[in-house]
C-alpha cells in the first residue's frame, strides 16, 4: 500500500507551499521512500479530522497516521524495515544488491 502524504496547497494544487510538509517529503526521500501526494486547503479541516488533527502535515501509512511533530522526528531517526529499503533501491537501480 502506498504511504500517502496531506500537502497544503493554494489554488495551484501541484505547488504544496509549506516548509513543514516539504521537511517530510524530504525525510521519506532520504529514506528512499515516495509518497503520493494529497492536495488539502485550509478550509477542508473534515478530510483530516480523522486522523485526529487540524494540521498538515498528515503522513498515512497503511492504517497507521502520524501527525505528531514530536512522533514524525521519532520515526524519521528510526530505520526503515529492511524490506522496504531493498524494494525502493531496486526500483532505483536494478543492480543495487539489497
């Protein structure tokens, strides 16, 4: 299942504009991961609300939803499960051995 990111975005929904939701789009690229983008507005509190937050960003693995600042340093400072790490450097760079 692809991890999805909540992004705030303006009128141009492919140019997200906050520092906090480019801080997390450049963890998971550090880590080798992608994540699929979702455009969302100030006014769209409800696409949210679920995940028990106001705020983006918003970050959707699976069924597990991080929304914590403090859980997101956490999480980024952890190491990827093995298998997760070979897939995306293989999807990379076929010849990476994993």
């Amino acid at each position: 299942m692809a991890i999805k990111l909540f992004e705030l975005v303006g009128t141009d929904e492919a140019r997200p504009f906050s520092p906090y939701c480019w801080r997390t789009r450049m963890a998971l690229a550090h880590k080798g991961l992608s994540a699929q983008s979702i455009p969302w507005r100030f006014t769209e509190k409800d696409a949210i609300a679920p995940h028990n937050s106001e705020k983006v960003p918003v970050l959707i693995d699976g069924e597990t939803a991080i929304v914590d600042s403090w859980r997101s340093r956490i999480i980024w400072k952890t190491p990827i499960p093995t298998g997760r790490r070979c897939s995306a450097a293989k999807a990379a760079a076929p010849s990476a051995g994993c």
